[in-house]
C-alpha cells in the first residue's frame, strides 16, 4: 500500500511584484498546495470553492480569500465578502 503523498512545489523566489491569482480547485489536494506556495511566495489568491469544501487551514491565511460558490452562478463571484 502506498502512502499519501504531500505534493510540493518548489518557489525558488518571491514574486518581484504580487500577483492576484484566481485559483478554481484550491480545496483539492493539489489546489490547496498551489494556494499556500503562492501564497508564501507573496501573491494575493482568490479561490472559488463549494459549499461542502474544507478550507479551515486556507482561512488561517492572510493573503488568500476564500468564496464558496459555483463556478457558473455570477452572483457567486460577483457579491462581495
């Protein structure tokens, strides 16, 4: 049996400007280590998730925002908070 693996991506530098980042996945296993590593290299992410997402460990991070919605509802992206 193989165990689960953490996926690592490796940020070499800080961004020399920030980047807004919109991030569809970003409750995934491989969405939510793209969204701390960016988050670490200075950026600014803006993830849509659903509803029934675990995101407790992406709200302890400043720099990432978090809305719950869907995709193809436009009201879901553009209500603010």
């Amino acid at each position: 049996m193989m165990a689960a693996m953490t996926p690592q991506i490796h940020t070499p530098h800080r961004s020399p400007r920030p980047r807004r980042i919109l991030l569809l996945g970003g409750s995934g296993t491989i969405g939510r280590a793209t969204a701390r590593a960016l988050a670490a290299n200075g950026d600014s992410i803006f993830c849509l998730v659903r509803a029934a997402s675990n995101i407790e460990d992406l709200k302890r991070h400043g720099n990432i925002e978090i809305r719950t919605g869907d995709l193809t509802d436009r009201d879901a992206i553009s209500r603010d908070g």
